[in-house]
C-alpha cells in the first residue's frame, strides 16, 4: 500500500471513497501516479479541468498574479475581480455578479438572493421548489435543498423552506406552488443525479410558469456551465434564459470560484445583505478570467459540440453490440452510460487496470466528464478501453 494511501486512512476524515491511486501529476486529458502509470482522465476533478491539467493559461495567470497581488478583502476594489464580472455580463443575459468559493457558496447566496426577493416582491414568499435526484451541495440548506434523502440521513433537523418534487413534471411543480413559493431552483441536467437531462418543453414550461406567478428561475449550472454541453451556458441548449445562475466548477479550471448572477430586477442584495472574505479574490478571479477569454477565444463549447457528438456516437454503437447498456444520454462532454445492472464499480476498477479514469453517479451508471479538451482520438481510446473492460466483466445480456 501507498504510504499516501496509509497516511489519509490514519488522518484524514473518511468521507471520500478513493480509488486507491495516487495522483501527482497532469496534462492535458491525462494524469499520472506516484509509480509514472499514466490515466486517461475521463473525470475532469468532477467536471472541473476545462482547459486540461497545468492549462499553460492557467499557469500563467496563476504565478502572474500570486507574484502581483493574491488577497485583499472586499472591502477594496480590486481589478481581475471587476474584469472577471464585466466579461460574464457581456456573454450573458445577466447584468450583475457576485462571487463565492464554491459551487455550494454560490447556492447558499442564491437562495438568499431569492428569499429577499420573496420578502419583498411576493408577499414574504420564501419557499423554493427543487427536484428529485438533484445536487445542489452539501451545506445543510442545500442538502434540504437537494432531491436526495441519503445525503440527509444523520444532520437533522434540516432547514425548512424547501419542496422537491419529481424532475421532469410540470404539473408536479404547478401543483407544488403556493403563496409561500419564492423560486424554482433546478438543474438543466442533473449531473449527479445520474446525467438526467430535462425536455424543452419542461423548462419552456416552467419559464412560462415563473413568469405568471411572479416567482425567480434559478439554473444551478455548477456542472453544466463554461461549455460543458456544448454551449456556454448550459440553458442555450434548452432556448430558455434563467434569472438567477449559479456557477463553479469548471469557472476556474482548477482554482476554487463560484458565482452568482442575476438579471438587474432580482439582484436585489444592497450593502451588508452577502459577503465573502476569499470570495471574488484576485487570485481566483484572474485565474477564471483567464479560463473564460480562452474559452471564448478558442471556442471551446464549439469543440466540446463535436467531440461530444463523436463520442456518444460511438457510445451509442456500443450499444448496439452490448444489450446490457441500457442507455447514452447526455451533451457535450457529460455523457451517462447506464447499464441493466450494477457493475460500475468493476467498470471502475477495471478501468483503472487500462489507464483509464471514471466516475459513477449511480451503481448502474459511468458518467464521463473530462477536460474539455478531450480529443477525437482519445474519445476513440475511451471507448476501445470500455470495451475491452466490459468484454473482461463479461455482463451476461437479458434473456
């Protein structure tokens, strides 16, 4: 056993399940462990890397900046914050930014921003209506908040204001809103939940419902925003605009960010209303102003449309050969596979012997989200490498 194996089992809280692999350095879509054994990285940090491992953009702005200025709080200006703020505005319908740590920090505050917005243009409304199987984060809000009773089970009593309902159903949402409902708060596609994707028509539906009901549409696009499906924004594949959107994750390429952004008429927040000590710092924030110009320069949601097509593609051949894959679904480069039983772990493992790197959102599912910058050829690699791990499992095809 690795000593670094050995070390965390002694001293480190047990609350991640580790594949027994230490990592210590990357590249592009690969990474490497302590021994050299080079990895296919088909995880991406949980949808994180956007540019790669040790991005040259990233390296850059990282030691530019920490030789320049890496903290000040806010209660000064500061320039890549400001920079980072302007160039989101002006590639999206949204006029204002606030910027957090994280995927859960973003949430928490768009909560508030929502509830206030409740307090004060509905009445004192402040319940918000999320779905079964979503991930909002796990501060104890967001976990009332998210559509998933195990990540509940031992932090009682949890915060109230929150409604799930089924995804995917209107009528579930209609029949859930009351006098007391202030939001809906949903992801365009459930990444955790299993790469569950959400129809047009439910989410033109639910536009259309927030619209009469004077209630705020918040996108939790932690997953699916900065071009992983193939857009910008996640919700341009859906042709429906959000008020509030909630971002991390692949914002920063790396470097912890998150970040709310709100249509002028619900950014409602005024001085004292939200903070942040590390929050929007220059650090951070010249990083991810780094990751979005490049983005945009190289058009990656652009690359990340084709090669994501290629490899569900091919995924989707896979299936045709192998009856026990029940299902590809996805965009761009979050891709499910969902099989008739639960093999993922030994899909994992096996993987791992080929030099492959997976995730499982659910004991039957392989979720593929990897830098975005995964090539043709190494999408034709994954899938060969899948292949020859599912012809070694030897799943047994219904009768």
């Amino acid at each position: 056993m690795s000593r670094w194996i050995d070390l965390e089992a002694k001293r480190y809280m047990p609350v991640a399940k580790r594949a027994p692999v230490v990592l210590v350095r990357g590249e592009g879509s690969r990474v490497w462990d302590e021994d050299g054994k080079a990895y296919l990285d088909l995880v991406g940090g949980w949808a994180v890397n956007t540019l790669g491992h040790s991005a040259p953009v990233i390296v850059d702005a990282l030691t530019e900046q920490a030789a320049t200025l890496i903290h000040t709080s806010n209660q000064f200006y500061t320039i890549p914050q400001l920079e980072l703020a302007d160039l989101l505005v002006e590639h999206s319908p949204f006029d204002r930014v606030f910027f957090s740590n994280s995927g859960v920090e973003a949430n928490e505050g768009a909560v508030k921003l929502v509830r206030k917005y409740g307090q004060h243009k509905r009445n004192g409304a402040y319940a918000v209506i999320t779905t079964d199987h979503s991930f909002h984060g796990r501060s104890l809000a967001m976990l009332t908040a998210t559509g998933k009773d195990a990540y509940k089970k031992d932090y009682g009593p949890l915060p109230t204001g929150f409604l799930n309902v089924p995804f995917n159903d209107l009528d579930a949402i209609k029949q859930a809103t009351t006098d007391e409902t202030c939001a809906i708060m949903l992801e365009p596609v459930q990444g955790e939940g299993g790469v569950n994707v959400a129809t047009k028509e439910y989410l033109q539906g639910v536009r259309d419902w927030c619209d009469q009901n004077n209630l705020v549409l918040v996108f939790d696009e932690v997953q699916t925003g900065v071009g992983r499906l193939g857009t910008l924004w996640g919700f341009e594949k859906f042709g429906v605009e959000p008020d509030v959107m909630t971002l991390a994750k692949g914002l920063g390429g790396g470097v912890p960010i998150g970040a709310i952004l709100a249509k002028e008429k619900f950014s409602i927040f005024t001085y004292g209303d939200h903070g942040s000590t590390f929050g929007g710092n220059p650090l951070a924030t010249a990083v991810a102003l780094a990751v979005v110009r490049e983005v945009l320069k190289q058009d990656i949601p652009g690359h990340v449309e084709k090669v994501g097509n290629y490899l569900m593609d091919k995924l989707r051949a896979m299936q045709t050969q192998r009856p026990y894959i029940t299902d590809v679904r996805g965009f761009g480069l979050l891709v499910g596979v969902e099989f008739d039983s639960d093999i993922s772990a030994q899909i994992i493992s096996e993987s791992m012997k080929e030099g492959m790197l997976l995730n499982a959102p659910a004991a039957n599912m392989i979720r593929f989200m990897p830098p975005l910058v995964l090539t043709e050829a190494e999408a034709d690699e994954a899938v060969e490498k899948l292949g020859t791990v599912l012809d070694r499992i030897k799943v047994a095809a219904p009768a």
